[in-house]
C-alpha cells in the first residue's frame, strides 16, 4: 500500500475558527486548498481555474449547487490530470467547478492568500486520509492494484 504524508497548515481566522490549508501541484504551479471534511466533493474556484485551462473544458453539470450560503449556484466539472497534493500523485479526478469568489473575498479582508478552492470527502474517502491535527499532517494511501 503505497501512502503518503502531507503538510497541512493551520490558519487563523482572527478568533472566527481555523482553517486547514493542503498545499497541491496542478499545470506545474503549487496552489493551496482548503482541507473540507464537510465538502462531499473536492471544488476549484471558476475564475481561478479558467486562468488554468479553456472554458471548454468545463460540462455543465445541469444542476445547482447547495452550499456556501446559496442553494442556487451553477456548477460545472472538469477532469483533472496529474494532481499532486504534497507528493501524493492523483493521475485523474473529476472535479467541481464553482464560483468560490466568497471565500477568497473573506481571505482578502483578513489578509491570507486566495485558495485554488477546496479537498473534499471524495479524495479524503477514495485515499482513506487520516488527519493528525496535533503533528498539522495528513496521510493518504492508496490500495495496491
């Protein structure tokens, strides 16, 4: 069984909680996302992902997202390849597309960099990740072929 172990780094946010930031690899550029075990599936940001790739490689997924405060946002997918969350290789995964400008908005006013979007329950479930928030680590594995 090949695993991995990842930094995780804790901000935060002024008194208002904390949030677990995971550092990951994409088109050769690092990025951080936010580490969500409430996310049911791991989401980019579409402004920030269309900086990334065309337009048309997102597929409207014909239905609304709930969360975020809204029950009605649009939400597209998109296949990702080669996706390295610290040294943990993901050769493919479907992700979210959403608009995700609200948590990068928060992020402004408080003075921490914009994220890429969220890791959600599917990667966190598919690679069996344990969270140590005392050693600010996670550890992915994935099942021998």
């Amino acid at each position: 069984m090949a695993k991995k172990s990842i930094k995780l780094e804790v901000i935060d946010l002024n008194g208002n909680g904390f949030h677990v930031l995971v550092n990951i690899m994409l088109f050769k550029k690092t990025f951080k996302l936010v580490l969500d075990t409430g996310a049911s599936k791991t989401a980019f940001d579409k402004a920030l992902l269309l900086e990334l790739v065309h337009e048309n490689e997102l597929k409207n997924s014909g239905h609304l997202t709930t969360g975020l405060g809204t029950n009605n946002m649009e939400s597209f997918t998109t296949a990702i390849t080669d996706l390295y969350i610290g040294k943990f290789h993901i050769p493919m995964i479907e992700v979210a597309v959403l608009d995700l400008s609200a948590i990068n908005t928060a992020y402004g006013k408080l003075e921490i960099a914009p994220v890429l979007g969220v890791l959600g329950g599917d990667v966190l479930m598919e690679y069996q990740a344990v969270i140590d928030y005392a050693k600010c680590k996670m550890v992915l594995k994935r099942a021998e072929q």
